[in-house]
C-alpha cells in the first residue's frame, strides 16, 4: 500500500521561501509520476507542478511559474516542491499524488490513484 506523506508546510511572510517534501514510506518512488495540487479555501484543487518517472518536469500553474520548481531525489525517495517569493495568493493546502499507470503527467487530478493528507502553507504578514 502506497501512502504518501508531505511535510514542510507553515506559516511565512511574503517574499519568503518554504520546500514542500512528498516521501512514501516503504516503497520506492523511482518511475512513478508525481504531481504537487494545491486547495485554497473556497477554491477547486489547482495542478501546480509534476515531475515524471524519466525526469522531465512541468509546471501547470502560470501564478508560481519562476518562483516553484519541482525536483526528485531518488536516493532519499523525496520529491520536493521549492517555493519561492511566496504570496498571500499561495496560501492553501499543498498535496502530492501518483499517477495511475499508463498515464502521463497532467494538472487534472482524475488520473492521480495515492494522495498524501496535505501540507498547509500559510503567507501571511
């Protein structure tokens, strides 16, 4: 059983950095799809970045473009999400999930099959 666990998460002033991590504990997440969502209250989960099993990453969400980036370390079995110049507008809970096989990496949350419980990222003065 795949359960995933993200951590990382707090509270922060604009203009601030946090990394978000994503891990499974016990199972090696070398070749699966990974993709970071994100909820703000009131608001439907946004796709925000997602990293394949062959190392090539997009990013889905044109507001952290140049400040988010996603990377994988496949010795430590983390996939992290750096956040950058963090604003009020980034503040919700961040989330990571696999990919079903035999799908590719997308910003809809349907092909997503393990989903971690989430990390709240508060950017607040």
């Amino acid at each position: 059983q795949l359960k995933l666990v993200e951590s990382g998460g707090g509270l922060v002033q604009p203009g601030e950095s946090l990394r978000l991590s994503c891990t499974a504990a016990g199972v090696s997440l070398v070749g699966y799809h990974i993709g970071w969502f994100r909820q703000a209250p009131g608001k439907e989960r946004e796709g925000v970045s997602c990293f394949d099993g062959s190392g090539y990453s997009t990013d889905y969400a044109e507001s952290v473009k140049g400040r988010f980036a996603i990377s994988r370390d496949n010795v430590k079995n983390i996939v992290y999400l750096q956040m950058s110049s963090l604003k009020p507008e980034d503040t919700a809970v961040y989330y990571c999930g696999t990919i079903a096989p035999g799908y590719i990496c997308t910003d809809e949350g349907v092909p997503y099959d393990h989903w971690g419980q989430g990390t709240q990222v508060t950017v607040s003065s």
